[in-house]
C-alpha cells in the first residue's frame, strides 16, 4: 500500500469537496448557523407565546351548585389574577347540567368548569386537548388546594390545637449531594449526545454519497478504478477523506453548541439576582478528551457504513434515498442518552451507537467506568475493520459496485417480466425487509400468541413470502434456490462445514457471555418461551421448519440476489474447467469435486450473512448467526445444491435444541 497514492486520492476527494458549494454549506456552514438560530428562535417563539397567554381572557364557569364559601373564596384568590404568562380567570356563575358543561367547553365558550356533586365533592371539567385548558386546570386546582387547607386549619383551631403542628408534625428538607457542577454536567450528558451522533451523520452521508454515488453518475470512478493503484489504496484515500469531513463537521457542531450553551449560561448567571451558577470548566478536560476520541471511532464506524450504503446507489439522488433508512436507524438508538435508567454496561458496551451514546453520558455524569469505556472502544474498532472488509469486498464485485442498474423487479407488471430470470440486489432488499417487517410484526404476534406452533407457522408463511415474490418475478427456481440433488460427498461437506461455523460460533458465544452475563439470562429466558412440552413439535418448528423456510429465503433468493449472474450461468454449464479436486476451505488434498468460489460469491457470502444474523434481532445472537450464515453459504456455492445449507442448518438447530431441551428437562 503506497501511503503517497492514498495522500493524493485523499487531496482530490477534499478539493471536490471544496469546490462544491451545497456540500460545504451542509457539511460546515449550517452546523455553526444551526444551534445559534434554533436556540434564539426556540427561546422567541416560547416568550411570544407566554407573552400572547398573558394577554388571553380565560373564562371560568361555576356552577350555582358551589359552596358560597368556596365561590368567595375563589372570587378573592391572588391567583386568578393576571401575570406575564398567565390571563386573568373571569368568572361567570349560572345554574347548569354536565352535558351543558362539557358542550361548552369542547365549543370553547368556557375554558374550564366546577360543579358540586354529592357529599360535599368537586368536579373540575378541562378539555385535555386544549394546552390553555390544561395550564388553567393547574391554576384552579391550587385554588382548590388552597381552599381545603383554610378549612383543615380552621377546623383544628377551633378544636384547640395548633394547625402547623398538628399537620406539620416534622419538617424536612432535600439536599443534594451532587456539586453544581455535576448537575450541570448531567444536563448535557441527556441532550449533548444525541445532537453531536447527528452531527457526525450528517457529516458524513454527504460526503460519502458524492464521493461514492456522485462518482458514479460523473462517470469518474470507473476512470479511478482503471488507474494503476490498489482497491485497498482508492478504499483508504476515499475513506480517509469522509472520516476527516465527518470530523471537521462534528467539531463543528461541538464548537456551536459550546458557544451557544456559553451564551446562555452567561446570560442566566446575570438574570438569576445574585445565585451564582458554578461551571468549573478545568473540570471538563478528562471528559472532553474521552468525548473527542469517543466521537472519533464512531466518525470512523459511521463513515465506512455510509459509504457501504451509497456503494449500491447508482446516483447522488439514489444515495440520498438509500442513506435516509440508516439515518433513521441510527437516530433511534441515539436517543439511549435520554432514557432515564439506561446506563453504561457490559451489554450496552457492545451495542453500535448506543455505546458511543452510552459512554458519552457516562463522560458527562462523571461516572467512567475505564474497563467499560475499553470495551466501547475495542467493539468500535471491531465494527470498524467489518465494515472495511465489507466495503473492500464491494469494490472488488463490479456486480455490486458497476451493476446494470436494475430496480424492483415486483414493480413491473409480471407479464412484462422474462421468464426464468434471476433477482436483482434491489430484490434480495425488499425480500429481506419484508421478512424483517413481517418477523417484529405479524411472526412475532403469532408466535407469543401460540407458541411453538406459532414457530412453525411464522416459518412456513416466511417462506410463502419469498416464493410467492420468486413466483410473481418469473424467476429460475432452480437456479436461484440451488435445487440440485446433493450426493453423499457434497452431504459430508455440509456436515464438516457446519462442524467449523460450530466451533467458531462456540468461540465467540463464550466471549459474548464473558462481556456480557446478562446475554445468557436473556437467552435462557427466551428459551423457556419458545421451546414446548412436545419434543416431536419441537423438532419440527425448530430444526426442521428454519433449516427449510430460512435457506430458502437466505442461501436461496437472498444469496442469488447478491451473487453475480454470470457466475451462476457457469456453475450450470459443462465446462469441466470449474470444478477442482480442492476446496478453499480445506486444502489438504481430498477431492470433494466442489465448485471454486467465483467473482462476486465472497461479497454476496457475508452481505447474506449479515443479513441473517440481522434477522435474529438480539445483538447477542446477531454475530454468531451472521458466522453461520456465511459458512452454510459457503456450502451452497461449493456444492451448488442448497441441500448442503439445509442439513448444516438442520444439525446446528437440533444440537441446540437437545442440548436446552435436557437443561429444561423437557423429555420425548
């Protein structure tokens, strides 16, 4: 790798970026503007709208019903007159029903009701919907309050006693333990966050796309890739350059937010009459220093990811559609930092963005965990050098990176399809959000609802989903779903390359349950649930049913989505020259007869797997699956018949199954 070539792809990249005037708008100028006009004009919009209360008549009806006492009472309170942020309550009394009440409110002739029910009981009628009414029905009740505290206190004056230690027998007070400092920072570390994780995202889906997808539609990149450099030298010097812009961005947001936050902190010390609010910001260094590299690796994280996604748009405008989904998903977990007894722990650690977002609370709270802020980082690089050897992988399949552009094939009317024809990258998405939307929606209903037959009911309507798409978009099924007969050898090769996704799945379940504890209750808990009294059922719905409905959908539709077309019209022609007596994966001179891997089968392995580890929803199972997956592909295209999958499948799923089935104790 020649650091000079990545230095000079670096400097192009920048300068493109320079020279366009939108991206550099969004990218450095908005951030700085954004914070100062949001905050400023929050703030205006909120003293206008107080302002505007203040002026607003509010109109209260008291029904003739109401103790003369309290009708006085209410007619003398201080706090039915007017302030700043609050209208004067006007009175108007008349003899009324409930029904003319509420009429009267939902029409907005009165903004709120007291009438008198029986044994000496008040109703106060609001319109919830109605944010006017809803203020004003604080005002009243404390009106009320007031009240009823005037006749207690009366009432135990004339008995003799006295009222404030009789209701008052002791009186307390609340100290807080945490500096001003703390407390300030603890603000910040709810809100800060959130804004600095959307700041590096926009920062860096703009670049990426431009440099990516905008490359494309200039019709650069195929000239770049031409040129005597390296994938991995093109790779770097693009990355390189959106991990930077992403940087400058969020420094940017942390230096307007900063700025902002100073203001309004100054501005507060001086509105406050004396109180003095204490920001020692000596006190900050350690946390802003551990912010700083925090926010670097998920810059880093975040801008490989991006640029994965704008690999499979064929435009700039594309991009920006493809890139709006992950925006979505990263913004939700961004939201941790808010949740009030979410903290930073060994499962949280190992959780993307929510780590980040984690961590950078923990920062502000001034409770760093080092071992824990290690895993944060150590995961983060982990998810670093996956999302590099993905994109590598992209740029190496000219199927991915250079496709023929192919949309949804389901769009088209069918009559107008070819038949026998092969799914795009496009459908192997859709087949996947479907299942995804279909498992946390319907599957999911179904399966709490019924159990283990519930299983095997989301399994088999799984696979009508894919089948009923593969038959829709006229597609090869033999070709697609590898229905070739499966010899004893080819079986055996299932059986051994199941026998390495075992051990490597076994590996890293340890280091999982090692970081995290709390993953092996979660799963004994959801093994409890799923698993029957009837091991006959059990075997079905979950070693049969999966190892049938879920190749289907991933080493079937989704593995042909992903693979290059040419590469499987080679597997079905003659020519003796594509097979060889050694596997990639066992190199010791045994002839299998096996397929070799060809242009395109690598990066639709893992983009499969991935896929299929994502379909599992717990982070904890999400890796280990993703191994499995992309093993039990490995088996489809070096034998070419899926049934290798199947029976690797088959035996992962029923090893599982005996081995928490005698833990259960749930017997034949």
């Amino acid at each position: 790798m020649r650091f000079n070539i990545i230095k000079e792809i670096f400097k192009k990249e920048i300068l493109e970026l320079v020279r366009d005037k939108k991206n550099l708008f969004m990218m450095f100028i908005l951030p700085i503007l954004m914070y100062p006009l949001l905050t400023v004009g929050i703030s205006q919009v909120m003293m206008a709208s107080i302002d505007d209360m203040g002026k607003q008549e509010i109109r209260l009806l008291i029904d003739e019903s109401v103790d003369k006492d309290l009708y006085t009472y209410i007619e003398k309170s201080k706090d039915r007159n007017k302030t700043r942020s609050q209208g004067q309550i006007s009175i108007y009394k008349k003899s009324t029903d409930e029904k003319y009440i509420k009429e009267s409110i939902k029409k907005e002739d009165y903004d709120i009701a007291i009438k008198r029910e029986e044994n000496n009981t008040y109703k106060v009628f609001v319109d919830t919907r109605s944010d006017k009414s809803s203020l004003l029905k604080e005002r009243v009740n404390k009106i009320l309050d007031d009240y009823k505290d005037t006749r207690v206190k009366a009432s135990i004056k004339s008995a003799g006693l006295d009222p404030k230690n009789t209701l008052n027998p002791i009186s307390y007070t609340n100290e807080s333990v945490a500096e001003s400092q703390e407390e300030a920072s603890g603000l910040i570390g709810r809100i800060i966050p959130f804004m600095l994780i959307m700041g590096i995202l926009s920062g860096a889906v703009y670049p990426a796309a431009d440099m990516i997808a905008g490359e494309k539609e200039r019709g650069t990149l195929e000239t770049l890739l031409t040129m005597p450099i390296k994938n991995i030298e093109l790779i770097a010097g693009k990355y390189l350059s959106v991990a930077f812009t992403a940087i400058i961005s969020a420094l940017m947001n942390l230096v307007s937010m900063g700025l902002t936050s100073y203001y309004f902190y100054m501005t507060a010390s001086k509105m406050m009459d004396g109180m003095q609010m204490k920001f020692d910001i000596y006190k900050m260094i350690v946390p802003i220093i551990i912010t700083l590299v925090s926010l670097l690796m998920f810059t880093l994280v975040i801008s490989a990811i991006s640029m994965c996604v704008c690999s499979f748009a064929k435009n700039y405008k594309q991009a920006q559609a493809y890139l709006t989904p992950l925006m979505l998903v990263t913004m939700i977990p961004a939201y941790a930092s808010m949740i009030p007894m979410l903290k930073l722990d060994s499962t949280t650690a190992l959780i993307p963005v929510v780590n980040v977002v984690m961590l950078l609370k923990a920062v502000f709270f001034m409770e760093v965990n080092t071992r824990l802020a290690g895993f944060v980082l150590l995961s983060n690089v982990a998810y670093i050098a996956m999302a590099l050897a993905i994109l590598s992988k992209i740029f190496k399949s000219e199927n991915i990176l250079f496709g023929s552009g192919e949309g949804i094939s389901i769009l088209n009317a069918r009559r107008n399809i070819k038949p026998k024809s092969m799914p795009s990258i496009n459908d192997g998405i859709l087949i996947f959000a479907l299942e995804f939307v279909y498992l946390l929606t319907l599957g999911s209903y179904i399966q709490v609802s019924y159990g283990t037959v519930g299983i095997l009911l989301s399994q088999v309507m799984m696979l009508g989903i894919v089948v009923l798409y593969s038959w829709y978009i006229r597609v090869d099924f033999k070709k697609v779903y590898s229905l070739n007969k499966i010899g004893p050898k080819k079986a055996l090769y299932g059986v051994l390359i199941w026998f390495v996704a075992f051990i490597a799945m076994g590996a890293l379940s340890l280091l999982i349950m090692k970081l995290s504890p709390s993953a092996k209750e979660i799963g004994e808990q959801l093994n409890k649930v799923i698993f029957g009294d009837n091991m006959v059922l059990n075997i079905i719905a979950i070693a049969v049913a999966p190892a049938i409905c879920e190749e289907a959908i991933f080493r079937g539709f989704i593995l042909s989505a992903f693979s290059n077309k040419k590469s499987i019209d080679k597997k079905y022609s003659d020519d003796p020259s594509l097979r060889e007596g050694k596997t990639s994966i066992m190199e010791r001179g045994s002839s299998f007869g096996m397929y070799r891997l060809l242009e395109g089968d690598k990066a639709a392995i893992i983009f499969s797997g991935l896929l299929f580890g994502i379909l599992h929803v717990y982070w904890f199972k999400i890796p280990t699956t993703a191994i499995l997956g992309m093993f039990l592909a490995i088996g489809v295209k070096k034998t070419n018949s899926i049934g290798a999958s199947v029976i690797g499948h088959f035996l992962n799923n029923l090893l599982a199954l005996i081995v928490t089935s005698i833990g259960l104790g749930i017997m034949w």
